[in-house]
C-alpha cells in the first residue's frame, strides 16, 4: 500500500512539472540571453528545465538534461569552501551582510562607501573577494579544489569546466577587473588581480544540469548533509549562512521581490540556472536562459512561483 502511494505521489509529481514546462515555455519570449558573455549569446533561448530532487527520488521535465554554466549560481559554493577554510570572522573582515540594490556587476557601493568592502559575496565584488580566499598552493589548486567541492556536492564527479565560456568571459570580462584592481588597491586582498579572476572566471564556468543543480540545493536544504549517505559535508552553521545570503542577495537586485512572490532561498546565475531551496524538504533546479532585465531566468522564477503556491513552500 504505501509503495503504490509512493508511485502514485512520483507520478503526480512529474505531471505537474510537465505541466509547469509546458505552460511557462512561452514566457521565454519576454526575456533575452545574456550577450556580455559572446558565448551565452549562442545559447538556445528557448531552452526550458525543471528538476526536484525530495528525500524519495529526482523528479525532472523539460530540458533537465542540458548543460548549462552555473555562473553566479557557484556563490554559495564558493562562500561554503571559504568558509570551511577561514571561518567567519575572517570572511565578514573581507565581505559585509548586506543587501545593495544595485546590479550585481555594479562598482557604485564598493567605491562609495567608507570601508570600500564589497556589501554581500553574492554580487560579483564580493564574490571576487571570496575567490581570494579559497586556499590552495596554486592557482590551479584552488580551481581543483572548488571544482571538486561543486562535484561533491551535486554528487556528479563528471562535472567540468566548459573551456569555450571560460576563454569568453576572460576575453570579455574587463568590467571584472576593473572590481579585482580596485579590490586590490584597497588593501582588500594582496594577490595578483589576475589570479584571483583566473579562480573566478573558472567557477563560474563550471557546466553543469537542473538535476546537479537540485542536488546541490537538496544538501542546502539539509543543512549541508548528503541525502545520499547521510555525511554531513559542511557545517550547518555555514550553509544556514549560505541560504541566508541567498534569500537576502540572491536574485541579483529583484531578491526582495523573489523573497514576497516565491519565498525560498535562491541563487541564480547569467547561464539561465536558479538553484532553489525549501528547507528540510527539497532542491529544486530549473534552467531558462532567456533573462529579465535583472539577469534572472524569466521561465526559471515563473515555475519556482508556481511550485512555491502549489506545495505552499514560502518560508515566511
């Protein structure tokens, strides 16, 4: 009897994705793929992809199984490692707590205020400032070591950089450097520039699908444990660190309104990918890389809307 309820449960799962794929596709018309990156300006935008992963099973639709790079999803990531390596105190010397409500490549606040540290290390200042503590005797090292971390944690070892994006956004990223330089000249790291974006550039091109996205989210949801074997792969007080970001910074500059229409803990990246977060309950990844005005997937916050409502997953 109760396996049938769990087959029964599974099934209705991947009809209501399904549905949500095929109702939100359309959406994909009022957003545009990002072009400062001439790489992502290749990508289909009509691609579309949902993926939940629950304590049962993996429920996916759409295009789960495409690739995409993770971008800006890799924040949290990255914040963990840095985290397990220093510990707070030193990460909050380098990083504040704050939201900013600017764009997440905007120098405004970093210059402005009188601390010249980045607001939050999920805009790409801090996020800079946080690659120049991932630890490591080379810069290779720490690329090895965070791109092992992300395998980990999604529990795919197959994940890779995608060195096509990788060679674009160095070729391209020259607003980046400008942040790196400027980082630099305050003191705020004592690395070369050009090393710290090397380990940068590299996280955020690190190719992966909706389902190592779920997964990656289902570890958040469990306060850092595996849901595989039950390790427990960083400390709960970081990821509680992590989902608060997310829920605070997250969205890029629309995270206050994510935070009142969807209310889950969220990361989203440039490449079309959201990682999603309904504590002690599941992960959810979904893939869209047609973009609001903002950076975020437009088909990608619709069907987190719809999840949110339909399994009444808001936090607050």
């Amino acid at each position: 009897m109760f396996r049938n309820c769990a087959i029964a449960a599974a099934a209705k799962m991947h009809d209501y994705l399904n549905q949500l794929v095929e109702a939100y596709a359309p959406a994909a018309r009022q957003g545009r793929v990002a072009t400062y990156i001439p790489e992502l300006a290749k990508v289909d935008p009509d691609g579309i992809g949902i993926c939940v992963r629950t304590a049962e099973g993996l429920y996916c639709a759409g295009d789960a199984e495409t690739k995409f790079t993770i971008q800006s999803v890799s924040k949290p990531m990255a914040l963990i490692l840095a985290l397990m390596d220093w510990g707070p105190d030193k990460i909050f010397e380098k990083v504040g707590k704050e939201p900013t409500g600017d764009p997440f490549n905007s120098m405004i606040r970093l210059e402005t205020h009188e601390k010249h540290k980045p607001f939050n290390p999920m805009i790409n200042a801090g996020a800079i400032s946080i690659a120049a503590m991932i630890k490591g005797d080379s810069t290779a090292h720490k690329i090895e070591r965070l791109l092992g971390f992300v395998r980990k944690i999604a529990h795919n070892p197959n994940i890779e950089i995608d060195q096509r994006v990788y060679l674009s956004e160095k070729e391209t990223g020259h607003r980046n450097r400008s942040i790196a330089h400027f980082l630099r000249a305050m003191k705020n790291f004592d690395q070369d520039p050009d090393e710290v974006l090397e380990v940068y550039f590299s996280q955020c091109s690190i190719s992966l699908n909706c389902s190592d996205l779920s997964n990656m989210a289902m570890v958040l949801a469990l306060d850092g444990k595996c849901y595989v074997t039950g390790e427990q792969l960083f400390p709960v007080e970081y990821a509680k660190i992590a989902k608060a970001y997310m829920v605070t910074c997250g969205m890029y500059d629309g995270s206050g309104e994510f935070a009142i229409h969807v209310g889950l803990p969220a990361k989203s990246g440039v490449g079309g990918g959201i990682m999603a977060v309904s504590p002690g309950q599941m992960g959810i990844g979904v893939y869209g890389p047609a973009l609001d005005p903002k950076g975020n997937s437009v088909v990608g916050i619709k069907m987190l809307k719809a999840l949110s409502d339909t399994y009444n997953l808001n936090i607050f």
